[in-house]
C-alpha cells in the first residue's frame, strides 16, 4: 500500500513515465532501489544523453559504486536538488527523479518542437468544437429568437403562412422545400421557365405557394386562414402522392416476380 506522500509521487511519475514512453511506467516504485537504478540508465540511455556510450558504463554497472557514479552524473548535469554527496538516501530519491524527467521531458519537446505544437494546436481546435457542439445540443433552437427570426424569414421568402406553433412551421418548410427544390423539381421549374420565356408569357418565375396555382376550393373568410389551409392540403397531396409512388413501385416487384411462370412437371403445377 502507498502513503499519502507516495501514492502522489507515483501518480505524478507515473504521467511523467507514461508520456516520455518508459515501458515500466505503471510499476515503477520510487522507493526500490532496482526500478531507481534501472530508470536513471534509461533516461541518460533514451532521453538525455549527456554522455558518451562509453561514459554511461559506471551508470550500467550495479555495484557498489554506483552511488558515486550517480552523484558525479547528477553533478554533470547541474542538478540543483539537495541530496547527500556519498550516496542519494531513501527519502532524497523522489526529487531526484522528479528533476531528471523534468530534463528529459524539456529534451524530447526540443527535438520534437514541430510535432508537439501542432499535436497542441489540433488538441485545442477539437476541444474548442466539442464544447461548441455541447453548447448547440444544450441549447433547444426553437426557444433561440436568433432561429425563430431566421425561421420567419425564410417562411416569408417562400410565401409560407407564419403559424404559433414553430415546430409545425419548420416541417412545413422542409417539406416544400423539398418538394419545390430537389433537383428534378429545380430543372422542372426551369424548363417550364424557359418555355414560359419563349412564348412571352412573363419574365419572373411564379412563388412557390400561389392560391390562384392551387385553389382551395372553399373560403374560411379569413385570407391568412385560407394559405394556411392551402399548404396543408399541399403537404397532405404531396404525402398521398409519396404513398401512390411507394404503392406503384410495390406493383411492379411483384409483377417482375410473377411474370413468364415457370412449369413444374413433377409437382404437377404452374408458377414458382
């Protein structure tokens, strides 16, 4: 079990270990002289390497001198950590540690500086969307004034009857516009213009909801009542026409399936 003290120093390293690469980073226990040895070889062998590889033979070498060769690495590299000169005690190994992966960790950004930055950059933009995109499904666009306004706007463009109710508004919307706008319909339209054009029957294109294009066949005495009426028997045709659509293609399969029946003899039956 670790102490207080210790489970934060593991925590830490552990971070720190796992970032630089080391392959014992959720085992490594600073308190076990081993594990100690074997991380600092690693460091100056990987990371730092202040030494020749001739030099680094007194840190490879776990003998009874390797306190000494310790102490004459840390002092080479100016490390600033206070520790006892004839050898590193128990308690001075924490912060030892700490302070050569701080070098390591400075050395690996150094050489990879490009890499880092723009891994940097990229973890940024994609948290800066995530939170964007939080927001936007947190917020209910109906009860947003910038959206209704938009919503008004559009209907208005597309000659829609405004109505209370901004959710039957909007499916109004996206069914004419999907019915008046989809590429068959838009190259429809412009031939139909075109035709128009040559026969000197006007210059402008008709609007999308015209009562005189598509009567009502009745009055409610109320004009905005009578548009509203109008689109919906508009939506409720244009349903009809999807189902007659779905209903005929239905007709056909099974038509393809039925057709040029086949004998079977043996069975003493005609058809499949």
């Amino acid at each position: 079990f670790f102490s207080t003290s210790s489970l934060s120093n593991y925590l830490m390293f552990q971070r720190k270990l796992k970032a630089l690469g080391y392959p014992e980073a959720d085992t490594f226990r600073v308190d076990d002289d081993g594990p100690f040895r074997t991380l600092v070889c690693w460091l100056e062998d990987t990371k730092i390497r202040a030494y020749r590889i001739e030099e680094r033979t007194p840190l490879r070498t776990f003998d009874d001198n390797w306190p000494l060769a310790l102490e004459k690495y840390l002092v080479d590299q100016g490390c600033t950590v206070n520790r006892t000169p004839s050898g590193i005690q128990q308690g001075e190994k924490a912060g030892v540690v700490d302070w050569l992966l701080g070098c390591a960790i400075s050395l690996e950004y150094r050489d990879n500086a490009d890499q880092y930055n723009q891994q940097a950059r990229e973890h940024l933009d994609s948290k800066a969307i995530s939170q964007h995109t939080e927001t936007l499904m947190r917020t209910d666009p109906l009860q947003d004034k910038a959206f209704l306004d938009a919503l008004a706007t559009l209907a208005d463009t597309l000659r829609i009857p405004r109505h209370d109710d901004p959710q039957v508004l909007l499916s109004a919307i996206v069914k004419i516009i999907q019915r008046k706008f989809s590429p068959a319909a838009l190259k429809d339209a412009s031939a139909q213009h075109e035709a128009a054009l040559k026969n000197g029957q006007g210059s402008g294109a008709p609007p999308v909801v015209d009562e005189d294009t598509f009567p009502l066949g009745f009055d409610t005495g109320d004009e905005m009542l009578n548009k509203a009426a109008t689109i919906l028997r508009l939506l409720y045709i244009a349903d009809m026409r999807d189902l007659q659509t779905k209903i005929n293609e239905l007709i056909v399969t099974v038509q393809g399936f039925t057709a040029n029946p086949k004998t079977n003899t043996k069975a003493g039956k005609v058809g499949r």
